[in-house]
C-alpha cells in the first residue's frame, strides 16, 4: 500500500531506522571524505568537498575527533549518517569514526553508512566495529545486472540492516524496477528512491540527459518523483521509499536546525520557527564606551556579550534602543551551524544609512 508522507515522500512498507532518525531532524551527517572512485553523473556532492579528502559534521569541516564529538552534541543528535564521496575507500578513517560515537554515545546511537562498494568483508569489518545499517548506491550501469555484484554474498554475510539508495532519474522505471525485484530477491530490507537534484558540481547533466528543473523554488529534476512514484506503485509489496527534494529542506533540516539551535542558543539569541536564529549587532569605535553606554540604560549583563568587533545585544532590547544610541544597529538571522550562515540583516536605525 502507497502511504503518503510529509512534503511529498513516499513509502509502500516500512521506513529504515536510520531515516527515522533524519525524519526527526536528530541525526548528524559525518562526511568522512570525498574521494570517490565511481564518478556517478548525478552526483550532487558540493565542489568544495568532492574528490578532496576532507571531512565535515554537518556543514561544518572539523579537523579532530573533539570537534566531531562537540558538533554531535551541539545537535543532541540520536544518530549519524557516514557519507561521502565512499567512506570504503579510508576503512581505518571510518572504523574509527564509528567506533568514536559508539564509544561517546553509547549502543543505542545509531549509525548508517552509504556506500558505492559493495564488498562483503569490509561490510562485515564495518558491522563489527559496531555499524547499525549499511546503504548501497550501485551506479547506474549494474542497476539491470545487480546479480554481477557481490550484493547476495553481502547480504547473507551481515546481521545489520541492509539498503540499497539511488536516485529516482527520469525515464528509468525499468532498470529501477529491475533493481527492486533483485533486492527483494536477495534480502535486501529496504529501497530508497531519492528524488533527482542538480548542484554546481553535477549541472552539466542538465543538457547531457535533457533534464530540466522542476520548478523556480527547489533543485529537484522535473520527472525523477513522477519516475519514483511509477516504481512505488509497481513494488507495492517491497519496501521502497520515496524522499523528496523539498522534505530534505521543509522538514529534515528545519528540524535539525530547530534541534541544534535549542540546544546552542544563548540566552540574548531569538530561535525562529524556522530554527533560524536572530541575533542583534551593535557596532561602535569604542565597544568599552558603547557598553558602559548600554549599562546606563539598563540593560541587563546577561543580555549583550562583548565581541571582538561588535556587541551582541538581545534582538528584542536592541529593538528598542536602537534609536536612541548613536551605533549602527542590525538584527541578523542566521542559521544555528558552524558556518553561521547570514539569512537576512535587517538596518535598525538610521546610523546604518551613513556606515
């Protein structure tokens, strides 16, 4: 039975635990590097991390296992995602990782893995070292011929959850429904169907295969969730889901940036329905002045905090003072990640107009 889900997704059975865990917006996103030997067109791995050997929590890159560890509870996160790039090409580097979270957050922290290597033995390495559930991404050219894999041997070999994920490209319900019927064949627990997106790295896709985009507001391929939806109908008895472009936006990352900015905000910062969060800037030449300034009007010590070149004040104090203070005044909403991502900054008073 097709049951309809959140933004669009899609599901004919059950949906894999460690999609629950991206369902809640309560899992972390370990990119453990991005090189690749599989050279999938349809990549959409950002440039600046594919083919490079760099790692990322979330959208931020760290460099050491404290920052991981920092990033994992900053989100509060139940769960990771290992992604690449193909973790299976630095076996230690993942081991590792995996052993890391398990060790720092305990058994019921569940981790899955996607993977382009089907091998058994690394499978199995994987699995020991504590791995929750393993993703396949056969490229495109074996979808037909998945029986010259060593997918069958993976499977019987493994006690964890086993998946297969692609993307749902245009005008291929064929080698896709081929694909189903194998992993239903061999044991496979569960397909995931992604829909289609285009990014700098894998536009030039766009004129080789005749795509063109789904509509002005999201990157979705036009066809790949009218593909999906065919193969969900003719699979009704598998276990296939369908996640769409806009839930990865609308609901995964609101939720996930909902989650961390509950756990990080300080107590002067505003947390949007959005998990965005706003943040008030006062500039001066002299911050000492500037703040012994905002001490005679009252407000309070708990509400502003000293920058290097700024003071940041409580956006809704700053709201109400800013017209009464010679210092340009903005409010800035931001995302709650790393990189702290500027949305939108918004003038409070007319110093700004003279900066």
């Amino acid at each position: 039975m097709l049951h309809k889900m959140e933004c669009g997704s899609l599901c004919t059975g059950h949906v894999a635990e460690g999609c629950r865990h991206c369902i809640d917006g309560s899992k972390m996103v370990l990119f453990v590097t991005g090189r690749c030997g599989w050279n999938c067109y349809y990549c959409p791995v950002s440039l600046e991390k594919k083919g490079k050997d760099v790692i990322y929590a979330n959208e931020g890159r760290v460099y050491t296992d404290e920052e991981i560890i920092a990033e994992a509870e900053a989100m509060d996160a139940t769960g990771t995602g290992i992604t690449g790039g193909d973790p299976l090409l630095d076996m230690d580097r993942t081991v590792h990782m995996i052993h890391l979270l398990k060790d720092r957050f305990g058994k019921g922290h569940h981790i899955h893995l996607y993977t382009a290597t089907i091998d058994p033995e690394k499978a199995k390495r994987l699995q020991d070292a504590g791995l929750d559930e393993i993703r396949f991404h056969p490229p495109e050219s074996v979808w037909t011929e998945m029986s010259s894999t060593r997918l069958r041997e993976t499977v019987e070999s493994l006690d964890i959850d086993v998946g297969v994920e692609v993307p749902a490209l245009p005008h291929r319900e064929r080698e896709l429904n081929a694909l189903v019927a194998y992993c239903r064949e061999v044991g496979v627990d569960f397909v995931n169907l992604n829909e289609l997106e285009f990014s700098e790295s894998n536009w030039d896709m766009m004129e080789a295969y005749g795509y063109s985009v789904r509509d002005e507001l999201s990157s979705a391929v036009d066809g790949s969730r009218e593909t999906a939806v065919a193969v969900l109908k003719a699979n009704k008895r598998a276990d296939v889901h369908f996640c769409s472009s806009t839930f990865k936006d609308g609901i995964q990352l609101r939720r996930r940036l909902i989650r961390r900015a509950e756990h990080t905000a300080k107590p002067y910062q505003q947390v949007t329905e959005d998990g965005t969060l706003v943040r008030g800037y006062l500039y001066a030449k002299d911050l000492g002045a500037a703040e012994s300034e905002l001490r005679s009007m009252g407000v309070p010590e708990d509400m502003y905090e000293v920058l290097q070149d700024r003071i940041e004040v409580a956006p809704w104090i700053l709201e109400d003072i800013a017209d009464s203070v010679e210092h340009r005044c903005y409010l800035s909403e931001q995302y709650p990640t790393a990189d702290g991502l500027e949305v939108e900054r918004t003038p409070l008073n007319r110093m700004c107009q003279t900066s």
